[in-house]
C-alpha cells in the first residue's frame, strides 16, 4: 500500500471511529451546544487533559497545513482547517497528508 492510501485509510477511521461515538454521545441525549458540550468534556480530570491535547494539537495542526499548502500549492488549506474543527483532527490531518503525497512530483 503506499502511503498517499494509507492516509486516506487513516482519514476514513479517523471519521468513522470519533463519530461513531460522537452520534452515540446525541443519541443518549448529549450536545454541541456550548453548555452541555463543555460540561461533557470537562467531565473529570482525565477527559479534560485529553480534550486540551487535542484542541492544542488542532491548532498546531491548522497552523502548519495552511503555511504547508501554500509552501506546496496545495488548494483548500483552510478547507482542512474547517474540517478540523467540525469533523475532527483524526480525519482532516491524514487527508491533507494524502493530497499532500499525491502532489508532490514523482520520484
């Protein structure tokens, strides 16, 4: 497999797995809204360090794929951006690191 297909393999877990469990979190009644939804990832120490790793992590992330894309002409930087904040890391990190490798000039 090279890699161009093993990060879009990484984008459709990264979209499959988190959702999975974001639809269950609305089924069993939660919510983005920001009062519920901050409650529900400030729910104990544990959930909140994770929930800060990863907005940290977003960011650095949203950061380096905008100066990236416009370093290797690579159209809809901020299109990974957005999809960062309302998909989730695990798929917009992987699927900008696919375009990514399918552009860059063969060897």
């Amino acid at each position: 497999m090279n890699l161009s297909k093993a990060y879009l393999l990484l984008a459709a877990v990264g979209l499959a797995v988190p959702w999975y469990f974001n639809i269950a979190y609305l089924q069993g009644g939660g919510s983005f809204a920001p009062g519920p939804f901050a409650a529900a990832v400030s729910a104990n120490p544990l959930v909140t360090g994770i929930t800060w790793d990863v907005y940290i992590a977003a960011v650095a992330a949203s950061l380096w794929m905008v100066q990236d894309a416009r370093k290797h002409r690579i159209g809809g930087g901020w299109l990974h951006v957005l999809a960062c904040f309302a998909i989730g890391l695990a798929f917009s990190l992987p699927l900008y690191l696919a375009r990514r490798e399918r552009s860059r000039p063969a060897a």
